[in-house]
C-alpha cells in the first residue's frame, strides 16, 4: 500500500470523537473534565486510565500506554498504521489516494467488498424485519409474546421473520440488484444441484449477529415448526464475520455492564434477549459456541468482572468449566450462578421475576470454588481411587489459578475436603505423578484415623461429653502430657470456644482441623461422646485417661534421661550429670505417687 497523506491524517484524526471510540472498548466514568477507567492493557483493579477528550488523547499511569486514538486503536486491535487510519477513513467516508494502481485497485475491492457484504446483510435484516410485521409473521410474532419479548425489546435487538418457502429472501435481494453468487458467499443462501439457489432460513424467527459499532454480521434463527431437525441454525463464517469473535448482545448490553460494573454471561441468544426485556442489560452471549479467548479480550475491555449463569443441566455445568482458563487468561473476575437441572436464565426469571435472579447474581460463588465443589462434593467419603481422580482434576483446574494467595486457599479447601495433609497436598499438585504413591498412601491414612494413644483418646471422648473439664485440664497444663501436638491444639481451640459461648460448636471445630487423619478421628470421637455413661463413671474413666498420660509422660521423660545419661561423659560434665540424676529420681517418684493413687483409687 501507498503512503498515507498527512491531510488525509489529519482529517481523520480531526473527525474521530476518541472519547466515543475509546467508549466502545472501555468502561468510562467523568472525572472532572476527563475520562477514567480500567486500562484494558494491563491488568488493573484501580483505574490509571485517562482519557483527554479536548486534547484528543490516552493515558494510562499504570503501564505507559497512551497517544491519539489512532494509537489507542493500533494497541488494542492489533493493527499497523496504514490499516488503523483506512478503518478511521473508510468510517468517515474520507478518500484516500494509492501510489500504485495495483494498491489502489486492492484496497478499493477490499472496501467495497466490506461495504457490499454490510448493505447486503443490512437490507436481509430489513426484510426479516418487515415479514415479521406482515401477516405471514403472525405465528412468529405469538411466539416472541408467548417468551415475554415485547414489541420494544423486540425492535431493539432487530427480530424479524424468514417466512415459509424456499426462495423469498433470494428474490427479494435479486430485485434490489444482488447476484446468488454473492448472496451465497454472504451465508443468506444455499446453491442447490440444478444451478439455483434456496433461503438459508425458513419459518424461523430471525435474530441478527451485530458487532460494537452496530453492523450487521450474520444471523441466527429459531425454528417455529416441530418437525425441523435443528431447532436453531446460524449463519456460516464469511470474510467478514467469525462467530468466535463477536459477543451476542454486547452492542445492547454496553452501557448496562458499564452501569453494572459486571457481565451477565448466559448460554443462549434467546436467553440475552428475555433478560434484557425483563431489566438485566447487561447478558451477553457466546454466539452458542464455547468462550473463545478473542471473545473474552473483547468483553475485557468492558468489565472484569463477569456472572456466569448457564444452563443448570449437566451440558451447561460443563460449558461453565470449560469458561474458567479462557476467562482466567483474560484476568476476568468470574463468579457462577447455579440453576436446577431443568431451569435456565429465560425460564428462571419468567416464573419468578427478575428480582430473584438479581438474588442468585448476589449469591454467586467464584468460579473455581464452584469448579472445586462440585469435583469434590461426590468424593467425601468415597473409595480412594475416586478421590485420586477428583484430586488430579482438581491439580488441572489449579493449574490454571495464577493468583499465589487465590491458590493457597483453594489448595487448603481440597486438603480438608479430601483429609491429605495440606504439605503432601501442595507437592501432589506441583508434582502430580511423582507423589502419586505417597498421596494414595496418605488417603488409606486417612482412612484410618489418627493413631493417638489410648489415654489421649480415651480424655478427648470425655471432655468433647464434658467440656466444662477443659478449665481444670488446661489450669494443670495436662495438654504438656499429649504425644500430638495437633490434638493439644484442638483442645485448645475447644477451651477457647466452650469459654466464649459455654458450648462446643462441632462443626465449627472440625472445620478448623487441617490433619485429614486428625478429623476423623475427632469425628468418631464426637459419636462417641454422645453415648458415654453417667457423669459419675465419666469422672473416674477421665481420671484414669488422665493418670495414664501422666505415667506414659513419665516413661517418655525417663526413656530420654537415661538416653541422656548414656551419652554425658561423668568426668568432663559431672554437674550435667548429677542434674539427669536427680531429674531421673524426680520423675521415678512421680510414677510411685501414681501407682498409690490407682491403688487408692475408688473401683
């Protein structure tokens, strides 16, 4: 291509509003005699992006970015220079000469062909549009009324009707001058064996596919007749339209995400269109395809913050994964609303209102928690190899949570939803196969329970019965007697709680246990506690739990002084020596003081 004129810039940088353009990509509030937003560079949560309106410029204080709306387009877009300002100029009906007539000669089919494809898909929508208003359009139009769509929500979003028979579009865009050739390369007909052609769309209601500048692209439709085969077809991809590309709705819901500061992600074009009749501007919809990553940059430059609220069915729970990575790369904020089996957003919100939506939309729970319960949900308590699928899918779906603190608190929900430690469980998910053996091992653990001490077993059943002992257990320091030290703590955190409420929460204490083994042991012996004996009897079985710490505390303490003893040289430590000694003869007299007070001790 030739070389651009600086007139030929300087009108189109003079023509173009950069605050309306930058609009189309950006959420923009005034501050002042400026704009600001979220730069859709980089990823920000506090806007450093400005816009200049008088002075015809961006900036962003974040990553650098800024310049004229010729630059602002480059960056975002993708395109060169040349490209960018034959856009600006081709928007603005501004000629521009070529050096070459090679080049010209390209660059005029180029325009023209964009510009014959847009009046094409222009004047199909006009008719669509026209033929719903007929009276062959009545079955249509009592459909659109039997969904709730009104004649307002209806105009907005272009609905319109293809009408029964196989070549009334076909002649309709002949008598305006259209060749079958070109109409067949747009999508809107099909070329049949004989050299003819037939409509691509027949008795079906008609919704056009129109990109942020209000263009026209392609179209979707929905049977009115039982006996098609495909309820819904669209258009095919053409030069000028990629379905994986464009957002349903977005040229609608621009202003309602900008007002809601979140986007309403939802599975179906129908679904946008009855939630924008019923208040919720904001849905959008990807084109029924799954969320491509040029469409979730595209509703990035407009929210970073989005609502999922697919289908409750199991095809759109699995949609709603397959959303996570894309959405993830694009730094997206996502959150999940979950409806029941048969329930979707347009028959959710047409038998209880859109205020219960708005509900759910409050309620929603971030992607990857709702990713992690439902993978771990049918495993608790399952058979070891379910959880060792559960958990590799889990590693798969943390592999793509970027965020260190977001990580953590995933990783420790999968560790005290599966009973792993949270230790074997980060080395299990930076090294699935390599830990595959130690975290299966971990799991029989699990399974099993903690191996305490039949008198630390036995005091724990007690005081969970009788958690007003927990005072004088403390006030002794009987806890410096425990082998675990993770059941000191829960004592601990028992104590602390029965204090405050002068009741034990047990839910609330086991969800504050991080030991897989640790929990279900606690878990059993809350059962346990809940068929105990009379007080009296509880009394003297806690007395005895308690003696026996104290006498095994005793034999650990004498175990490591005589192992001390074996390696004090006497000579060179004597006092060390002496001091083991009489430590040794300390704790042999509390042992014979335990032994009189079991035999002193009522039966």
């Amino acid at each position: 291509m030739g070389l651009i004129p600086d007139l030929v810039i300087e009108q189109v940088l003079s023509r173009t509003d950069i605050l309306q353009t930058v609009g189309e990509y950006v959420t923009l509030k005034r501050t002042g005699n400026n704009y600001k937003g979220l730069c859709p560079f980089h990823g920000e949560n506090s806007p450093s992006f400005f816009v200049h309106p008088s002075k015809g410029i961006f900036k962003c204080f974040g990553c650098g970015a800024g310049g004229n709306v010729v630059n602002f387009l480059m960056t975002i877009e993708g395109w060169n220079f040349p490209e960018t300002v034959r856009h600006l100029a081709d928007k603005f009906g501004i000629e521009i000469a070529e050096e070459s007539d090679e080049e010209a000669e390209q660059s005029r089919r180029r325009r023209e062909g964009k510009k014959l494809y847009l009046r094409i898909m222009t004047e199909a929508r006009a008719f669509f549009e026209q033929t719903l208003e007929a009276e062959g359009g009545r079955a249509a139009l009592h459909y659109l009324r039997e969904r709730d769509i009104d004649a307002v929500t209806s105009q907005a979003f272009g609905l319109g009707y293809a009408p029964q028979g196989w070549q009334n579009l076909f002649e309709h865009l002949v008598a305006l001058g259209h060749k079958g050739p070109v109409l067949e390369r747009a999508g809107l007909v099909i070329a049949n064996n004989k050299g003819g052609y037939y409509d691509r769309f027949r008795h079906r209601v008609v919704f056009p596919v129109v990109d942020i500048w209000g263009n026209t692209l392609a179209f979707g439709a929905r049977a009115l007749s039982s006996e098609e085969q495909a309820k819904y077809i669209n258009s095919p991809e053409t030069p000028f339209y990629k379905k994986g590309e464009q957002l349903y709705g977005l040229d609608q819901a621009k202003k309602g995400i900008q007002k809601a500061e979140f986007a309403l992600l939802v599975e179906g074009n129908f679904d946008v269109i009855s939630l924008h009749g019923q208040g919720l501007d904001m849905a959008i919809a990807p084109m029924g395809t799954a969320l491509t990553d040029e469409q979730a940059r595209l509703l990035a430059r407009y929210t970073k913050r989005v609502v999922i609220a697919f289908d409750g069915d199991q095809a759109g729970q699995d949609a709603t994964l397959r959303c996570m990575s894309v959405l993830e790369r694009a730094q997206i904020e996502t959150l999940v609303i979950q409806f029941d089996e048969l329930d979707d957003p347009d028959s959710f919100i047409r038998r209880h209102g859109p205020k219960a939506l708005h509900e759910k939309i409050a309620d929603a729970v971030p992607l990857v928690a709702w990713a992690l319960d439902r993978m771990l949900s049918p495993v608790e308590g399952a058979s070891i190899e379910r959880k060792l699928v559960a958990l590799k899918e889990a590693s798969e779906l943390l592999a793509d949570v970027h965020d260190t603190l977001s990580w953590e608190h995933y990783a420790q929900e999968i560790s005290r939803r599966l009973a792993i430690e949270p230790r074997l469980l980060r080395e299990y998910l930076k090294r699935p196969k390599a830990n595959e053996e130690a975290t299966r091992k971990a799991f029989v653990d699990a399974q099993r329970g903690a191996e305490l001490e039949n008198a630390e077993y036995g005091a724990l059943v007690v005081l969970l019965d009788h958690p007003e002992w927990l005072e004088d257990f403390f006030r002794d320091e009987l806890d410096k007697l425990l082998c675990s030290q993770e059941l000191a703590e829960f004592l601990e955190r028992a104590h602390n709680q029965y204090g405050q409420t002068q009741q034990l929460n047990g839910p609330m204490l086991l969800e504050r246990i991080d030991n897989g083994p640790l929990r279900k042991t606690v878990e059993r012996a809350m059962v346990e506690s809940a068929t105990l004996y009379a007080a009296d009897k509880s009394l003297r079985w806690y007395q005895d739990c308690v003696r026996t710490l104290k006498k095994n505390w005793a034999n650990r303490t004498l175990d490591h002084i005589m192992l001390e003893l074996e390696r004090v040289d006497f000579r060179a430590e004597r006092a060390r020596y002496e001091a083991l000694n009489k430590q040794r003869e300390q704790v042999n007299r509390f042992k014979t003081a335990l032994d009189l007070e079991v035999k002193s001790a009522p039966s």
